[in-house]
C-alpha cells in the first residue's frame, strides 16, 4: 500500500518535498545563502557579462522607478496648484438668483458666512469689458468686491507687485494683473480705460459706457488667465458701471474643506431661507480636472511599462546566471545543499538587484522632485512658458502614500521575476552539470 502511493506521488508535490528543507539542515536564508549571492553578483572572470546585465538591471529599476515618481508628483503639482489658484480666486460654492434679484445680498451674505464651516460669503458684480491704454487694449473680467472681501481674498491681496490697496472703496481705482498691465504698458499710479456695451439706456437703446480709473495696485497669482484677464474694482462703483445698483450678480463662498463642498449645499440652502441656486467647483471645472485625473492614471499605467521591462531583465540576467554558475551548483549539490538553497541563493540574488534598484530611484526621484524648481531654472530656464502652460513654474507635490505604492510594486515585481530563474536553478541536475558544464 506505502510503495503504491508512493509511486503514484505526482511530479508536482516531488519536487516540492525536494525543495523542503530536510530535518537537520541549515535553517533557511542562512549567512552562507546570502555569502555565495553576494559572491554571484561580483564580476569573475566569465561572470563579468551577468554582473554586466544586473548592473543594468538595477539602472532600469532605478529609472523606472524614479520616473514614476517624479511623473506622479508633478501631476499631483498641477492638480494642487491649479485648484488652489482657480478655487482660491473664485471661490468654492457659488450662489445665483432664482425668483429675484439679491438686493438683500448684504443680509444673505451675512448668513451665509455663519454656517458652520464657512470661511467667507462674497457678494459679487461680474462682467465683461474692454480695457485700454494709450499702448493697446484687451478684453478683461472685471469683478466688483468690497474692500475686505478682497482683504481677505488671500490669493489675490498677498501677491501685490505694486501699488496698494488702501482706500480702495473710494471709487477711483482699480487692481489689475501683472500680465494685463504689461500687455498695455501700465504701472501703478497709471490710467486705465474701461468700455462695456451695457452703459446707460437712452431712447435710441443701451449707451456703451466708457470711464478712466487709476491703476491702485498690480497682482501676480502666477496664473496667466487670471493676471492677463482679471479687474477688480470697488463693488460700490462696479454696480454704477454695469447698471447693478443695490444688486449684485453672485456671491461666492469660501469653506475650510474644498473637497466636502457636497456636505455644504443643504446647510447653504437653509441659511439661505429663500431659493438659491448653487453650484461648486467642481461642477464649474468638472472637464477640467476629470481631464487631469485621467492623465494621471494613463501616465501612471504607460510609466508602470518602464519597471516591468526592468524586472525581465533580471530574469535573463539570472538565467545567464545559472548558466554560467551550473558547475558551482552541481558542487553545491553533491557537497549536500539542498534544492531549496540552491533556489534561495537566486531569490536573494534577484531580490538584491530589486531592492538596490528601487532604493536607487526612490533616492533619485525624491532628491529630483524635491529641487525640480532649481533645476528647471539652471537647465532649462527658458522652456517653460507660463503663456501656453498656465503656471509659471513647474509644480511638484509628493504624495506619500503613492511613492509607498510605487515602491512595494517594484520590489514585488522584481521577486516575481526571480522565481522562474530559481526555479530552474534548483531543479538543475548535478550529474548533467558536472558532466557538460
């Protein structure tokens, strides 16, 4: 009964007790396992090619690796520095007229800005122009604020380049952006020329108004749509301009948590106590950011194609590896190791190259993203231009968890691909090895 199950033992489960350490042996991963690896990656004589391949094995892990990182952090940048600048400058939560208009925009406001989790409710009157100087013209946005609304308007009050803005609400001036102000040749203390078609109503139609403002300050966001488009004016003067008096267009709000805007609406629209319409930013900008999300991820998944290509190379450099080593193995067989050592001797060898690899290019990816900014402006100082690309410099934000990610995916990778190799080696016969090798 014993020999006929014996005989009936499937090839499968022999080869797995042969891998099993027999009783007495040397305990897995022993100091000799990872001697005789460390010995196997050292170029010896005919052994130089396969410490050749594992050199670049390691360089492309590396890279991949690096890419990765940097590639990620970068979209991660973008995304962060184009939300915080397009949702820092129009807020988050926008709030329209239904039944009529927000002449109570004043008392509205007020409420709004008590619900808990709100930082500010900004009343707004918005509309399109025509600004010109004696050195050209350009269609702007111009937006009516209060004084301190736009105090607390941070991304736009903490990047004046010129100019002030004391006493704002006094009617005479306005605040532009930096790139308008070039366009047309202005500074601070300079005259700019406001058009817009809905001036004054006369018996022939609507008048085109056209009135002159000094420039009170100069802003740069670091945004060109926004520091080449935007005119902010006071809100008193800006309902006078467009035909709004004791109105105003919208009131944006501002709350601590961008990405909770949804929680929002409900406790909006009871401080509201009238219908509202509100939308978020992420309605405004949905095709926007969807966009960069789906970058993202196709960037990562083409990227990810750089660490694989990578890991096969550790399976040829291992094959060769076993090829030039298969008298060593046999030696090692018949002085009594065992198939599971010969097979670990691999794994640490093909681990070895992984880890290197990937520790390699976190250092270099993190070292890269972290001074990306220095070493765009040393190498390439003049291929960045904030006129196609929006921002002026480019972005990089690292983001913990998905370095994690792309680190423990290398390094599984690359134990993956040394299992074949190793298993090849363990099922290596001594006999054929000693006889042809």
């Amino acid at each position: 009964m014993g020999a006929g199950a014996t005989e009936t033992t499937p090839a499968w489960k022999k080869r797995l007790a042969a891998l099993a350490p027999r009783p007495g042996a040397t305990a897995p991963f022993a100091l000799f396992e990872w001697i005789i690896a460390g010995r196997y990656l050292r170029a010896r004589r005919r052994g130089g090619g396969v410490s050749v391949v594992a050199f670049f094995s390691v360089l492309g892990i590396a890279l991949g690796v690096a890419t990765l990182i940097i590639v990620l952090s970068v979209m991660n940048g973008f995304r962060s520095e184009l939300l915080s600048k397009i949702v820092g400058i129009n807020g988050h939560v926008f709030a329209t007229p239904i039944d009529r208009t927000f002449t109570d925009y004043a008392d509205l406001s007020d409420r709004l800005s008590k619900v808990a989790g709100v930082r500010a409710a900004i009343p707004l009157v918005e509309g399109q122009a025509f600004a010109s100087s004696p050195y050209g013209g350009s269609g702007v946005l111009v937006r009516g604020i209060r004084a301190e609304d736009l105090d607390a308007m941070a991304a736009v009050s903490k990047s004046i380049r010129g100019g002030t803005l004391a006493d704002f609400d006094d009617g005479s001036g306005v605040l532009i952006g930096r790139r308008l102000a070039d366009s047309l040749g202005l500074q601070a203390g300079d005259t700019i020329t406001l058009s817009t078609p809905k001036g004054s109503t006369t018996p022939f139609g609507t008048a085109p108004r056209t009135k002159s403002y000094a420039v009170k300050a100069i802003f740069e966001i670091g945004m060109t749509e926004f520091d080449s488009t935007f005119v902010f004016m006071p809100l008193a003067e800006s309902q006078a301009f467009f035909n709004k008096e004791g109105d105003v267009t919208m009131i944006e709000i501002y709350i601590d948590h961008p990405d909770e805007v949804a929680a929002m609406r409900e406790p909006l629209e009871m401080a509201a106590e009238r219908p509202i319409l509100f939308t978020d930013w992420r309605q405004r900008n949905r095709t926007f950011f969807g966009a960069l999300e789906v970058e993202r991820n196709v960037m990562f998944l083409i990227l990810s194609l750089i660490v694989v290509v990578a890991t096969l190379n550790i399976v040829s450099g291992l094959i060769l590896l076993v090829r030039d080593k298969s008298s060593d193995i046999a030696i090692l067989r018949t002085m009594g190791a065992t198939p599971g050592t010969i097979m670990r001797v691999f794994l640490i060898n093909g681990a070895l190259i992984g880890l290197v690899g990937t520790l390699a290019g976190l250092v270099l990816g993190v070292v890269i993203t972290l001074n990306i900014k220095p070493i765009q402006r040393v190498l390439f100082p003049g291929a960045w231009d904030p006129t196609v690309r929006f921002l002026a410099e480019i972005p990089a934000q690292m983001n913990t968890a998905e370095v994690v990610v792309v680190v423990i995916t290398a390094f599984l990778l690359s134990l993956v691909a040394t299992l074949y190799p190793s298993w090849r080696a363990a099922r290596l016969d001594p006999v054929q090895a000693l006889r042809y090798g």
